[in-house]
C-alpha cells in the first residue's frame, strides 16, 4: 500500500476519536451538567403554635409518586399517617394547622384552624398526644428532625406534632420524585465506543502498514567472506523484531477495555429508551419503603402490626371499614400485652386502658375473688393473634364495633371471640365482650375485613328475633329447661351453659340446700348493651349480656348461711343471719338466622363467671 493510502486511515482514524470523544462526552453530559432535578419540593415554616398540622391527601398528592416528608423544629417529632376521615375526626376539637399547596408559587401554605367548641367531649375523651391511637395505619416518632418517605394513595392524610401539648414542628418540607431518564445516554456511550474501536483498529492498521513500507525492497549485498553474522545473533534480531510487534497488542487492548467498562458498566434502565407503561391508577400504588437520612433520624419506631400502605384511594361516599387487618392486628397485640400485665398484677385500673362493659367487670371480680381465693379459675389469656377472623363495621361515625376471633398457639385451649369497641376518635377500642367459643364451633360466612359490615338496629325486622327477645328467650331457656316457650327458637346442640347452669343445675343445687335455708334463681337486668352485626347471609352475630342472681336466706329463727369459695370472697361474709346475693353474668354471643329462615338461633359461645357477692339488707 501506498504511503497516500496509509495516511488516509491515519486521518480516518482521527475523525473517528473526534466523533468518539464528542459521543461520550454527549453521553456524560447528559448524566452530569445537563442532568435535570430528580424531585420537585415545596416548604413551608409555622408561624403559629399550633400543636397539630395536618397534610390532607390533596396536598400530598399535588405531584405523582412518593411523598418524601422532611420534619424538623421541635424536640420531639412525630407523624402518622391514616384515612382523611379519621384524622379530621381526632382533631375535632383541637385547634390544628391545614398544610396547603400554591401552585402559583410552588410552595406550602399554612392555615389556621381554630377549634370547634363542639368536638370538646372528643377531646376530653382520650390523650391530647397523637402517639398510640388506634386510627393510624402507622406512625413514626423521633428526634428534632424526621426524613421519612410514604406512597400515599387518595383519602388518606398525614398528621403532624410534637407530643400533643407542645407546637407541632415548625419546618415542613415536602418532595416528590421527577422523571429524569436519560434515555439516549446507553446509545451515545455504545456508538462512542463502538467509533472508538474503529479508530483504534484504522490506528494500528496504518501504523502496521507504515513499518512495513519503510523495510528495503531490494536484496542486500552479499557480505565479504570470513564475515558473517552468527546465527545466535541473527536469532537473537530477529527475537527483538516478533517481540516489539507482538507488544503493540496489549497496548491498544488495555485501553480500549477500560474505556469500554467505564462507559458501559455504570448503564442502568434510564440510560436506554424504553417501551410506554401502562399508567397506574389511583387504586394501584405500589408501597414505598420508608427511607432514612444520615443527617435527619435514626430509624423511627413504627407501630407494631401496621407494616403496609394503603394501596387503594378511598371512596368518600362509601363508608369504610373502621380498622384495616394491620390496624387490628397492632389493636390486638396492644390489648394482650396490657391484658397479661393487668392479670399479672390483678390491677383492674391497668385493664381499663383497653377493657370497658361487662368484659371489664367479670374480669376486675375475678382479680378480687382471686385475691382471697386463689382456687377460683384464672381468666382466660388474651392471645396477640393470628386472627381467624376480622369483621369490621364500616361506617363514619362514632362508636364503631369491631369483632374478631383469636386462636393462640395453643390448640387445645378454644378461641376467644373479642367485640370491641371505639367511643370517640381520640379514644381507643376496648374489649367490651370476652367470649369463648363452644367446641367445634361453626361461623357463618361473613363479609371480607376490606368490605366490613353494618351494626344492625335493636328492634331490627331482618331477624328472626330481635336481640332483646333472644336474650328474653335464653333467660327463660335457663330457667325452666325444655317447658319453656322458647325451646324451639334456640338450638340446643353444642350448648354447654344449659348443662352447667340450666334448669338441673339449679334443681341440684336446691336439693342440696339444708332445710334451714331456701335458694332463689331470678334475672337481673345486664349492663351491657346488645351489639349485632350483619353476616353474610342476612343472618347477625349478636353479642349479649345477661344476669342472673342466686339468692339464700336462712328459714328459720337464729339461723344462718355461711357463703363460701367464690361468694364468700368476693363478698367478704363468713356468716349471716339475713342471707346473701350472688349474681352471675354471662357474656352470650348467638348466631340470629335472618327473618323467614327455618333454622334456629344457636349459641356460639360464652363466658361466665361470679360479678357481685353481698350481704342482704
């Protein structure tokens, strides 16, 4: 070849660094200088001393993706988020700040909201302090400053404080994700590479064809005789010329290695162009992970149980049910710790914290009975779960009901059946019924924990009785055992409370009375108040409180009655010549078919025990 035609690739060999060098470095920019922001922020600083702010679901959704809330300005930060509706009705009452967004200026507003003298018995009914509460779907808590990311679909909304006396965190900030791919960054670096191996390859081409012009082309003269070239030497030559080609490899492969790894390695999905997604819908949102800063917090401590974000927006003209399984689960396993430490501690003030009705009064009696009677059984333990069975009531006001079955660990011991209760938004469900389930115990199809129930009306027509004319019904049943009217309205199968506390218990216990004494059997009116909820089939699972009382009075002349176990510790009588009352309650729930049904109502299970012990007057 000739030396025209080496140079030519010389000069080729150029313009392909030239274009290889304006790829990549078009490639880089666009990584680096030309690099649009990833998020889109928006602040706000409190000027009042409010104790509350609340970013409502508008707000935190003015831009698509996750919210990353950034919180400082206070000792003590703390935020949750939950159900728009919820947490409008904990701050009913309290005077709190609206956290806004302006486009015009592209930052957060911040609106005073006073107080609704109306929402004072809300306010009055639990703790000022936002931590803990059962409406939140999860909460976070830390130090001076709070970096936290959620993914938060419609109707639901972020509350913001201090520890609820103190002003809420003055500096809010809140940041949203941009689309920043880059997807002709993958292109330029490969076409920069692959311009770069041709002008590499054109350089050594031309440079192999240069040494090569330049060896003589005719032969040499013949050498004198008697001189001549040894052949160690000519080896020797010709050794060094095959090693200096065969060193033109590793440097030109070396670098063109490294250029290729540095600009291909670090290429990502945003890097390369991509085909159109599908967008997702407000009830299709994926979960966010919460994410740290190392100059904001340590990990917050979240409330236990409610590790998932609500994927689904909220319809605000449909009811929706009071707890989600998170929620229930984090209810559950606070009432079983505070339970085992209440029993512990036989400190009927530590159950009332998540106890109330007649849950509340059998068990604070059994902590008393056992207290001068430590034979009497021992309450049943609450198990922390897993829950077999989750039926919320959905609705929007206040009190809400909230039913659920628990089986421990433990197989033999049957499952407990909890109706609990929610007051007020500030405060907390509490068990209300306590019941264990009869064995092999079947339940009714109910609806879906995420579609919930309603609380049917006492003097409901969809039933087949009412509740107040079963528990008049099952009073009787009691009593007077199969002569009773009601016979035929109750299955009898599988109930085990007629056996133990039915007409021939009764009758045994009379017979057993000396002569000296008489022993009366009447019903007393319950506390508590009769809660049914819908099941699927029309039918309701009913909840009841009903009493009875066992009275005995001394016959004749100086003559007395000595109480004894239970009784006689509870009411603190040894012996008496007027005669003592003892009333027992049972905590019912029944399976009421619907109206126009042929089956019967049927007991699911109970749990009775003594409640009052006294001396007559």
């Amino acid at each position: 070849m000739s030396l025209s035609g080496v140079f030519v690739r010389f000069i080729f060999a150029i313009f392909a660094f030239i274009i290889a060098t304006a790829l990549i470095g078009a490639g880089i920019a666009q990584r680096t200088v030309f690099l649009p922001p990833s998020t889109v922020a928006a602040t706000v600083k409190l000027q009042g001393d409010a104790p509350y702010a609340m970013i409502d679901s508008e707000t935190l959704r003015t831009h698509t993706g996750k919210q990353t809330l950034v919180l400082s300005g206070s000792d003590t930060v703390f935020a949750a988020y939950g159900r728009t509706s919820d947490i409008e009705a904990w701050l009913n009452g309290s005077a709190y700040t609206a956290i806004g967004y302006d486009e015009a200026s592209g930052n957060l507003t911040a609106t005073d909201v006073a107080a609704d003298p109306d929402g004072a018995d809300n306010v009055a009914s639990g703790s000022a302090d936002p931590a803990g509460s059962d409406l939140w779907l999860e909460q976070f808590s830390t130090e001076e400053a709070m970096y936290r990311t959620v993914n938060l679909p419609a109707g639901y909304s972020v509350i913001i404080a201090s520890d609820g006396s103190a002003p809420a965190p003055t500096n809010i900030s809140i940041s949203w994700p941009i689309p920043n791919a880059t997807p002709w960054v993958g292109p330029l670096l490969t076409a920069g590479v692959v311009f770069l191996l041709a002008g590499l390859v054109l350089l050594v081409l031309g440079l192999l064809h240069l040494r090569r012009s330049q060896r003589p082309r005719r032969k040499p003269p013949a050498l004198p005789k008697g001189k001549r070239f040894s052949p160690s030497r000519t080896n020797a030559i010709e050794s060094g010329v095959r090693r200096s080609r065969r060193s033109i490899a590793p440097r030109i492969a070396i670098p063109v290695a490294l250029v290729s790894v540095l600009a291909l390695g670090g290429c990502s999905a945003d890097y390369w162009p991509q085909a159109a997604e599908p967008v997702a819908t407000d009830g299709a949102v994926a979960t966010a992970a919460a994410s740290d800063s190392a100059d904001a917090t340590p990990d917050p401590a979240a409330t236990p149980g409610a590790d998932a974000e609500p994927t689904e927006a909220i319809d605000d003209d449909t009811p929706t049910p009071a707890v989600t399984e998170a929620q229930l689960e984090a209810i559950v396993s606070t009432i079983s710790t505070t339970t085992a430490e209440a029993d512990a501690a036989s400190s009927a003030d530590a159950l009332a914290a998540r106890f109330s009705g007649p849950a509340l009064e059998l068990r604070s009696a059994t902590y008393a009975i056992r207290a001068a009677y430590p034979e009497y059984p021992a309450p049943q333990a609450i198990p922390a779960g897993p829950l077999q069975v989750v039926l919320p009531q959905a609705s929007s006001t206040w009190p809400k009901s909230v039913f659920t079955i628990l089986q421990g660990e433990d197989t033999t011991v049957p499952p407990v059946a909890l109706m609990l209760v929610q007051e007020t938004p500030r405060s907390n469900y509490k068990v209300y019924y306590e019941i264990t389930l009869e064995p092999d115990t079947e339940l009714p199809p109910v609806a879906a924990a995420s579609v919930g129930t309603s609380v049917l009306a006492p003097d409901t027509k969809l039933l087949k009785m009412t509740p107040d004319e079963l528990k008049t019904a099952y009073a009787d049943i009691l009593s007077v055992g199969d002569s009773s009217q009601y016979i035929d309205l109750i299955d009898a199968t599988g109930d085990t409370l007629r056996t133990q506390v039915g007409v021939d218990y009764k009758n045994a216990k009379k017979a057993a009375l000396p002569t000296t004494a008489t022993i009366d059997f009447a019903q007393v009116a319950g506390t508590g108040e009769n809660i049914a909820l819908a099941t699927s089939g029309s039918g309701a699972l009913v909840a009841v409180d009903l009493r009875e009382s066992e009275t005995v009075k001394p016959v004749e002349s100086g003559a007395t009655v000595s109480p004894e176990g239970a009784v006689k510790a509870l009411s603190g009588v040894t012996e008496t010549a007027k005669g003592a009352e003892a009333v027992y309650d049972y905590q019912l729930l029944f399976y009421i078919p619907p109206s126009g049904d042929t089956a019967k109502a049927q007991l699911l299970g109970f749990t009775q025990g003594l409640i009052q012990a006294k001396e007559l007057p």
